[in-house]
C-alpha cells in the first residue's frame, strides 16, 4: 500500500480500530502494535496491504498513510479501515428487530421458523437475506459473518459481526469461553424428578447416526465431543422452565442434554414430540454478554420472552 502524505479518514466507514502505541512499543511495527492490542489477524493485514482502489482498506499512523512494517513509538495513533465487503445474498425485505447495532456489530432478535443462512432446502426468507436488505436501506456494505447461529425454530439473540476482525475476534472469545449465551426453554416434565434444581450436565454429544440430523448423548470413545450445559430451574409444575447456559457449543446441546433425562424441549418434534400448546421447540435465545471487538467493553443484551413461550410460562405460574 502506498506511503503519501494522505489524510486518514475522519470517520472511519464500514468499521475499522484505533490502536494508541504503548510505552513498550518502541520500535515495534504498526502490525505488532495491531496484534498485540486487538488481536488483528495476518490474514486481514494482507488482505489490506495487497488491496487497491477505494473501500480497500488502509493503515494511518497520526493521521499519515502508512505500511504495516513501519516502526511506531509511545503515544502514536495507529487507526485501521476495514475493507469494504460486499455480500453475494440477494436481499428480501424481511422485518428485522434490532436490539443492538454499532460500527461493528449487529444483534437481531431472531424470529422463530427462520433460517439464518441460505441453504439447499431454504434459499428464500432467511435472516441473512433480511440482514442485507436492512444493510442496503442504510447505504452500506458488508458481509454479514454470524458469530452464533440458530436453529430454525428456535427465536433469541443472532449475533452478527460486520467484519473478518469482528468475527474473529468474536471466536477467540468463544473458543476461550469469553462468550457467555444463556438460554430458557420449557421442558416437558419435572425436571428435578430426575436432577437437582441447578447444576451442570457433562455429557458428551455426537452424531447418533451418520448423515442424520440428530444427536445423541454418545461416549468421546465412540465419536462424541465434550459437552457442558450449566441449568437453573426457574418455574416447575407439569412442565419445567429453566435457564441454561451453554459452557460449550455443539449443535442441539440444550435439547439432547434435556431430552437425554427424559425432559425434552417442549414442542421439539425431534427430540419429542409435538404439543397444541406450541408449534415448534419452546427454546429461546435469551441473553449474550462478551468483550466488545473494538473497544473491549462488556456488552450484555437481551431479547424479550416471545409470546408464544411466554404465554407457557403465564399458564405455570398459574
């Protein structure tokens, strides 16, 4: 990339970070700097070093063009522009619920009986698809990368990063248990029949049977993958309301875990059987907390009870 005398941006569009160098980077590289204080990925850095032409991406130290290589010194202000991305998705103009939206990121509220992305059996009505109309309405670009992602049928917080960065970011958290997501489901049953009121369920998870959807609680010698739900049982009577925390991520883990005890998620077909009470699993994304990707700030948010689980939820306290 070139090193004029180019003004850096005012505001920085489609995203990007702003580094100050410490005392101890004297003499360290704009790309040390970056990495050592966000985490930036080699990957990005030559996708914006080897980039041209405008929404490329760029380096500025003090407000000057600048190169990865060069050496920085306490006090220097090192900003990156994220690439301009655009998305290969064809926009449908789907209303979306925001419940948190910057630069960086944006949460949904995810309805139920939407797929997050186009798949072979679900091209049209995806959440991705309503994500880019919503982009394109508000004159920008980017590709929409989901951090977390959702079964069809089950409603809640989406996360979605605007960037690589903010993706990847994002997974090392995940990965290194920085993201917290918290769940509440209705359970068919007394839970506490069968466990105690709050614990943690340790069971490995995997595929029951080759190239079928389901899971099945399957020992880490026979193919599965370690599996921690932490739970709390909020309201029981004939059916069970808990708050669950996923310690670990793998597909279905909630409802196998529950089901595995023989309380599976209410109205979940797969796991066991439908109900009139509600017309898919009574399984909601409730709240998501982790550091922010830029800034480093805790963010917490929330999606309401949908009416559907609430209405479950009014019936027990009754």
């Amino acid at each position: 990339m070139g090193h004029g005398k180019e003004k850096a941006p005012d505001a920085v569009s489609g995203g990007g970070l702003l580094v100050i160098a410490g005392p101890g980077e004297e003499g360290m590289t704009a790309r040390g700097a970056l990495r050592r204080a966000k985490g930036v990925s080699q990957r990005l850095v030559r996708k914006i070093a080897h980039g041209e032409g405008e929404g490329a991406g760029a380096l500025y130290i003090n407000g000057r063009a600048a190169r990865f290589r060069d050496k920085v010194k306490p006090g220097d202000e090192i900003r990156l522009v994220f690439p301009e991305e655009g998305s290969h998705i064809e926009p449908e103009d789907i209303p979306l619920t925001v419940l948190y939206e910057d630069e960086y990121i944006i949460a949904i509220d995810k309805q139920p009986g939407m797929v997050v992305h186009p798949t072979k059996g679900h091209r049209e009505g995806t959440v991705a698809a309503a994500i880019v109309n919503y982009m394109r309405q508000r004159g920008e670009s980017y590709r929409p990368r989901f951090i977390s992602r959702l079964d069809m049928d089950t409603s809640g917080v989406l996360l979605v990063g605007k960037s690589s960065h903010a993706q990847a970011d994002l997974a090392r958290q995940s990965s290194a248990g920085g993201v917290e997501k918290y769940y509440l489901a209705v359970l068919e049953g007394r839970l506490e029949d069968d466990l105690p009121p709050s614990g943690v369920i340790d069971l490995p998870i995997g595929l029951a049977q080759p190239g079928e959807p389901r899971r099945a609680v399957i020992s880490e010698e026979d193919g599965g993958y370690a599996s921690r739900t932490e739970y709390e049982v909020l309201e029981t009577a004939s059916f069970t309301v808990v708050r669950a925390r996923l310690i670990t991520g793998r597909t279905h883990q909630i409802r196998v875990h529950f089901a595995h005890y023989g309380h599976p998620v209410l109205g979940d077909q797969l796991y066991g059987s439908s109900t009139p009470l509600i017309p898919r699993q009574a399984l909601h994304a409730a709240e998501i907390s982790f550091a922010h990707p830029a800034t480093g700030e805790r963010i917490r948010i929330e999606a309401p009870l949908p009416p559907d689980i609430a209405h479950i939820a009014r019936r027990l306290k009754k």
